[in-house]
C-alpha cells in the first residue's frame, strides 16, 4: 500500500507540487483582497482585485518555476522568456477574473449577497472570487504546463 502512493506521489509529482502551490497562492492573493478591501472599502474592489493578483503572480512564479515545474535557469534569456509568458498568460486569466467579477457583482449584484458558512458571513464577493479561481487556476495550469515552463529533454 504504501508503494503504491509512493509510486502515485512520484508520477503525479508535479500535480500535486501545482495545487499545493496554487492553494498557497490563492491565500495570498485572498489575504492581500482581503486586508484591501478591509482598508479601502467594498468599491474599490476591482483595484483591490488588481493589487492581490500582483502579489499572488509575483509569489507564484517563483514556486511554479522553482518547485513545480523545475526550471533551474536563471540565464536572462530563458527566465525572461518564462517571466513575459508568464505574465502575460496571468493578464489573460486576470482579464478573465476581473470581467466575471464586474458581470456577476456590478452587472447581476451578487456582490451585496452575504452567506453564511458554519457560522462565519462571507461577502458576495468573495463567494464570486472563489468561484472564478476554480476557472483562473484550470486556465493557469494549462498555460504553464503546456508553454510557459514546457521543458526539452535535459533542458531542466
């Protein structure tokens, strides 16, 4: 049994590195919406979305080109290349995240909604965030597996 998972740990190495890191990026990026929109109010939540999709794609391309996907090199030209296509696939997937946000909390008003959830108030907004994510998370990971950190043999 135990070699088993370990064999199963092995093979999906690199998936579960994805959703350990993705799930530590996903915190920041809520803790710094959060913290945001705790100091500049519900309103602004478009900028406060902006300044938390910073921090969480600053701290998740370094975890995702050093401990997921192991792209050793810090040459200019290849981590450069990784950093533009690395951000440029987060602008699409943030452009992605703040439309959904704008259609379902300004256009459909999810936004004034507030849910329970055992015992704790969660804002409508929130609710749409983490919604979105599942969708942002699926579109990050194809981005970088299958172009940003695609790797030739022994290119690591």
């Amino acid at each position: 049994m135990l070699k088993k998972i370990k064999i199963l740990a092995t093979k999906y190495k690199e998936l579960i590195l994805y959703v350990v890191f993705g799930v530590l990026t996903t915190l920041v990026n809520f803790g710094v919406f959060w913290i945001f929109t705790k100091i500049l109010g519900e309103n602004l939540y478009l900028f406060n979305n902006a300044v938390a999709w910073v921090a969480g794609v600053v701290f998740a391309f370094v975890t995702n080109k050093l401990f997921v996907f192991e792209s050793k090199s810090w040459h200019f030209k290849k981590a450069g290349k990784e950093l533009v296509e690395f951000f440029g696939a987060r602008l699409f997937s943030f452009g992605v995240e703040e439309g959904g946000m704008w259609l379902f909390i300004s256009v459909l008003g999810f936004g004034a909604k507030i849910v329970e959830v055992f015992g704790i108030a969660i804002s409508g907004q929130m609710l749409v965030k983490l919604a979105l994510a599942v969708i942002v998370v699926i579109l990050n990971y194809f981005f970088s597996k299958f172009i940003i950190f695609k790797t030739k043999q022994g290119d690591r």
